[in-house]
C-alpha cells in the first residue's frame, strides 16, 4: 500500500490527505512530528533527504512535494478520479497550474509567515512579535486573497469555474493555516466566505474538520516544541526571514 509521511500541521500535507481520502486512494498514514524534530531522524533520513513533508512512497517510488503528489496521484488513478480536480482540457488545466504556479510566492508565503509569526515566533525567540512586523505580514497577506478573490476566484463557485479543482484544495488549506491561530481572515472578503463553504461541502464537512483538527489546536505546539532539540536551529532561520 502506498505511504503518505505526513504533518497535518503542514498546509501542504493536507492538501494531499484531503485529496486522497476524498477521492478514495488508499494509503497508509506515516506520522512525521515536525515540532518535535521526527525529520531529522535517522529514520526519516532514509526515506527522504529533504528532511520536509509531504513524502509519498508507492512501492520503491519515492515523491516530495505536494504539488508533485496530487498530480501524480491523479494522473495514476486518472480512471477513477474525477475529470475536475484536474481537468484534461488543456485551458482548463493551464488555469490550474497557473493557481499552484502563483500561490507558492503569494498565499503560501504570506499564510505561513503570518502563522508562524502569531504561533510560533514568541516561543523560538522568546520575544513577542514587533506589531510593525505583524502588521506588515497580515496587509501581505491581505493583497494575497484580494488577487485570490478578484483574480482567480471572481464571481465563480471555484478557481477554475463550476467545480472543484486541486487550486482550491490547495488554496483552502493554505488560508485555514492563519486562521487556525485566530485571525479572521475572511474579513473583507465576502467572496472567500462563501467559497470556503462550498469547498468545505465539496469535501464534506465531516472530512474536512478532521483534516484540519490538529492545526486549530496549535496552542499546544509550543509545548511541544520546548521539548525539541532542534529548537535552537530554528532562531537563526527565524531571524534571517523576520530580519
């Protein structure tokens, strides 16, 4: 059976439990705890040098990144996964490639520092996050569901129009990351509330909560992290990105 090494604390790895569930691949599910180090394991180490999830492994097949993982998935299991998480028409998929293109620079990086800013800088620095910081990353983040919004989404039900596609499962999981530590970030946007409905109804909400259950508990990783021997590693990347 094929493994899926995974941290649901991690965006992506969501994405790619989501979608596997969702569509009816099975897997088993190998728990990589990033805030206690398990990357770093020697055992880990074995199985990818990347040391990060998501990490696939289908027989000897080895595959990193999520993006990577849910087109592979598709493309193998083409005969039982619907047409519209990956469309084959070619313009329709082009618009899909140009969502995950763009968002790695744009959502995800903006999502992520304001998560990481609001969860977890205070514990690694020991400090509390400069409120020039924290206001500069959440007007990022801002401008990044704005183009969401007025760009790629419009008046459609879905990114790529009537249906749902791999750009909103892997939009979705990526604005549910600052949202999990309480900052709404659906205000304003008046579009993405009744999107992340329907993406949420597409899934089934039952599904979809168990996805992200672990991350709207993320209170609980500092203690988690205070027993990481890592822990000191993680300042100086920190402060080079929050320079």
């Amino acid at each position: 059976m094929m493994e899926l090494y995974l941290d649901l604390h991690s965006p992506p790895c969501r994405s790619v439990f989501l979608f596997a569930k969702a569509v009816g691949i099975p897997f088993e599910f190998k728990l990589v705890e990033l805030a206690t180090g398990q990357q770093y394991s020697e055992e880990f180490g074995k199985v990818s040098l990347m040391r990060k999830v998501p990490v696939m492994k289908d027989g000897s097949f080895i595959l990193t990144e999520s993006v990577a993982i849910l087109k592979y998935l598709v493309q193998k299991h083409s005969s039982s996964v619907a047409d519209h998480w990956y469309p084959a028409d070619l313009q329709q998929r082009a618009r899909v490639n140009e969502y995950l293109s763009w968002q790695h620079m744009n959502l995800r990086t903006h999502g992520s520092k304001v998560f990481l800013l609001r969860a977890l800088f205070p514990v690694i620095m020991g400090s509390e996050v400069p409120k020039e910081k924290m206001d500069a990353a959440v007007e990022d983040l801002n401008q990044s569901l704005k183009m969401l919004e007025d760009y790629f989404l419009q008046n459609k039900p879905f990114i790529i129009g009537d249906k749902i596609s791999l750009a909103d499962l892997v939009a979705v999981v990526e604005i549910m990351q600052p949202v999990a530590t309480g900052l709404d970030v659906f205000e304003g946007h008046p579009k993405l509330i009744s999107w992340r409905e329907r993406v949420k109804k597409a899934f089934g909400e039952k599904l979809f909560d168990e996805s992200h259950e672990v991350i709207m508990k993320v209170s609980s990783l500092p203690h988690k992290m205070q027993n990481n021997s890592e822990l000191e590693m993680l300042k100086p990347k920190f402060q080079k990105i929050f320079s």
